[in-house]
C-alpha cells in the first residue's frame, strides 16, 4: 500500500510539473526577443517591427495565463502528497517562492497590462519599459524556482533542527546564510543553463511561426523579419548553450558524482581515461553499456581536462545511495543530441541567410516548422535527467569522499520520507486527482492549441500609430482596459 501511494504521487507531480514546463520556457524567450524586436522599432521606426512585437505579444499573453493557472497547482501537493518533505525543505523553499511572489510575479503581472491593453494609450518608450519590466520578471521567476530547486540538489547556507511536539518530533533545514542560498556556484550554472534553454525554445517557436508564412506566401515582410532576428538569437543562445552544458557537467561532477556516472551509464571505476558513450542501452544488472558507441577518454576530458583521469563510477557508492540509470542515461543523451542539431541548424540557417538564399531553401523552413517541437522535449529531457538522476534523494545529501576511494552519502531526504501520512493519503485519493488532473489539463492544452492556432492563422494586424506621449489618464484607461477584459472573460487573461 505504501508503495503505491509513494508511486502515485510521484506519478502525480510529474504530470502536473511536466505539464506546467510547457509554458514557462516560451513565456521566458518570447518575452525576450519581444524586447529586441520593440527596441528595433524604437531605434528604426520601422513600423514592421511594431507589428512584430505587438503579435507576438499576442502569442505571449495567451502563454502566460496558462503558465499562471498550470503553476499554482504543484504548490499545494506540497502540502497533500508531500507533508514530510514540506516541513523539511520549508524555511528555505518558502524564502524563494515568497521572493518570487515579491519580485518577480508582481513585477511581470503590474506591467502586463501595459504591455497587453497599451499600444495606443501610452508611448512607445513607455510600452517598452513595460515589455522589459515583464520579461524581466518572466527570467525573475526562473530565478527563484531555480535557486530552490539548486539548494535542494546542493544544500549549501543552512543547518538542520530538531524540534519536538509532545511525542512527535520534527526534522527540519533552516538557513543561516541567505546569500549563500542565492549566489552557490551550482545556483548560478543552472540558472545560465535553464535561461538558455529557455531562449532557445522561444527563438525556434518564433521561427517556425514565421517559416510557415514563408512557405504559404503570407505576411512575408512580417516573417522574413521575424525569423532573422530570431535565428541571430537562437543562434547564439545555442552556441552558448554548448558552453553552459560543459560548465554544468562539470560541476555536476564535483557535487553529484553519483547523478554524473548515471548520465554516462559509467558503472565501474576504471584504472585510466573515462570513455564518453554517444549512444547506447545501459544495462545495470550487467554493468555496463550495450552496443555503445563511446569517444576513449572523452568523459576524463570533458571533466579534468586530460584524457586519463579516471571519472568516478557507480561503484564507489553504497547500493542504496545509487540513482537509477536508464533513464537519466536516455533523457540526457535525448537532451545533449537536440542540442546539438539546435546548433547545427541555426548555423546552416544562418550561413544561407548571410548568402541571402535562406527563404529559398523550402526544405530548411520546413525542418523549422517542426524543429520547435525538438525544443520542448530537449526542456522537458533535461528536467527529468536532473530529477531522476538525484534519486533516491529529494534533498541530496553531504557527498564525503573514504580513504579507499569510495564515497559515502550523509544527510539529506530520501524521496520516500518525503510523503505524506500514509493514513491520510491514500492511494484511491491519489489515483483519483491524477485522473481528474488529467482530464482538465487536456482540455486545458485543447484551449491553448486553439487560441494559439487561431492568432496565428490571423496574422498580424495594422493599427493605428501610438500617442507620442504617456498621460496618467492613459494608464489608468489601460488598466480599467484590462479589468474590464477579466470581468467579461471570468478572470481569465484575454488579447483582443
């Protein structure tokens, strides 16, 4: 019975967190290149520009509300299915969501009424504070989601308390370095290498949108301009991400050696150079990689910079500290190909548009098109390979190297403690809210597909030019605006 609710709650929040990072990404890199294409406009006059930052603001806002209503669910399984885990991780979980609260969802959602309702109410300067204030606070958000789940895969700045209620005692983190929190190394190189991931995807999103017009002959100023600034973007979020990656590798390395040997299906600690599998089936119960295809010495190379320093095995950690295999193994390598056919494509895409023969190549725009769909699984594969490969953790512990060689793992929170009362979470409960989460998400992504198809097989709109300067009468006209739109659409955030 206890496995079954530990297994359906897992099930659980992965579905729900799963589902909401289909909206984060593209809110972070849309939002983004919707600044560069406003402070073209305002640098150029261009008015095509204009056009461009209006649609896809469009796109943006649509994405937002679901990222909102999607993102509000996973707080409260804190409290159902992981009781044991919320009071462990708590004080410093609720310092970072409360930080995001304050300073990056109120930031984003004061300004996007601006951004949504104020085209013709406000100037262009002030339209375009209010488009950097919200894409600063749509990269505000991943911060502080990120440097909680940093401390949670590298605990640094706190100590752990013990208190007693009657016969019931508590185990708990509580910081002592709030800083320390916030600036770990390990803090700032996901964050780089989330941000990027984020960037990547919403370039190719834009790419693809603005690929199909060329291919069906519509809006083809709009388009050609659209996917050249993003193509100049995602091709350098995507060089950059080759970097970050090594960086990230290499401090997953030092602070989770075990969740490193996982990625590469490195099982045993060999005498020499590491090899780095290309592709693969790992094999525990056999140990080692079947019909692998691995570069000698390359792993040893990408961590120590030589191709002869042994990279720490599996093996050098007790049994039940270990982390499952296969599919890290498979989410990483399925994370590490796209990016690199990322790269490769911005590249030839941006070497024929440097020819000026790129809009010829029908056959590249048609890849574009459907490369977008690359992006989201690259995002998703990533997650998983962190999360899985940190099991049977939830909190990972203190990594203390032994005098043999070997490695043993004190502290932290194994996943299984983390649940809830058995007596009070049950597995019919579960079951019943999966199916139930289920059915509303798949409607709820019906929704979006529709929306989104809709605004895009519109296109985008002329309108007439902004005022030359901001009132205090406009900006209130634009907020009652965006009041007055919620009311008639049952709170939800619309465009028109």
């Amino acid at each position: 019975m206890d496995d079954h609710v530990f297994l359906l709650a897992r099930v659980q929040f992965a579905l729900t967190i799963m589902f909401h990072y289909i909206f984060p990404p593209l809110s972070i890199g849309l939002g983004t290149l919707m600044v560069f294409m406003e402070g073209l406009y305002l640098r150029t006059g261009n008015r095509q520009y204009h056009l461009m930052t209006k649609f896809w603001t469009k796109i943006f806002a649509a994405n937002f509300a679901m990222g909102v209503a999607t993102g509000i669910v996973m707080e409260f399984q804190f409290g159902t299915n992981w009781g044991g885990y919320a009071r462990y991780v708590g004080d410093i979980f609720g310092s970072a969501l409360a930080a995001e609260g304050i300073f990056a969802f109120f930031l984003e959602s004061g300004f996007l009424a601006v951004l949504v309702f104020g085209w013709d109410r406000v100037s262009p300067r002030m339209h375009f504070v209010a488009t950097v204030m919200v894409a600063l606070g749509s990269i505000f958000s991943a911060v502080w989601i990120v440097i909680a789940n940093s401390w949670q895969q590298s605990p640094v700045g706190y100590r752990i308390a013990t208190e007693t209620f009657g016969d019931h005692t508590v185990t708990r983190a509580v910081i002592t370095d709030f800083w320390a929190v916030i600036l770990s190394r390990t803090s700032l190189v996901r964050l780089l290498h989330t941000v990027l991931g984020a960037f990547i995807q919403g370039a190719f999103f834009v790419m693809s949108i603005a690929a199909w017009y060329v291919l069906r002959g519509r809006h083809l100023d709009f388009a050609k301009r659209s996917f050249t600034v993003a193509l100049v973007f995602g091709t350098a979020s995507s060089l950059a991400m080759m970097l970050s990656g090594h960086i990230q590798a290499r401090t997953v390395a030092h602070a989770q050696p075990a969740k490193l040997a996982a990625f590469e299906g490195h099982f045993h600690t060999g005498e020499g150079g590491t090899p780095l599998y290309l592709v693969g089936l790992p094999d525990p119960d056999e140990g080692r990689v079947k019909y692998g295809i691995a570069m000698p010495g390359g792993l040893s190379f990408l961590v120590y910079d030589n191709f002869t320093t042994p990279v720490t095995g599996l093996d050098k950690f007790r049994a039940e500290d270990r982390p499952p295999v296969v599919v890290p193994f498979a989410m990483f390598h399925l994370m590490v190909g796209l990016g690199t056919l990322f790269v490769g494509l911005t590249l030839l895409a941006s070497y024929f548009r440097w020819r000026g023969t790129l809009f010829e190549k029908r056959w590249l725009l048609w890849v574009f098109v459907v490369a977008v769909g690359g992006t989201y699984v690259a995002n998703q594969a990533g997650w998983v390979a962190a999360e899985v490969g940190r099991q049977p953790y939830v909190v990972y512990p203190e990594v203390k190297p032994n005098d043999d060689g070997s490695f043993t793992m004190e502290g932290g929170l194994k996943t299984r403690d983390g649940i809830s009362n058995r007596n009070v979470v049950t597995p019919d409960k579960v079951l019943t809210s999966i199916v139930l989460f289920s059915v509303v998400y798949a409607l709820l992504f019906a929704v979006w597909v529709y929306v989104l198809n809709s605004k895009i097989q519109h296109g985008p709109d002329e309108e007439e030019a902004p005022p030359p300067g901001t009132s205090p009468k406009g900006l209130l006209e634009t907020v009652a605006l965006r009041g007055a739109a919620q009311s008639r659409e049952g709170g939800r955030l619309v465009t028109e």
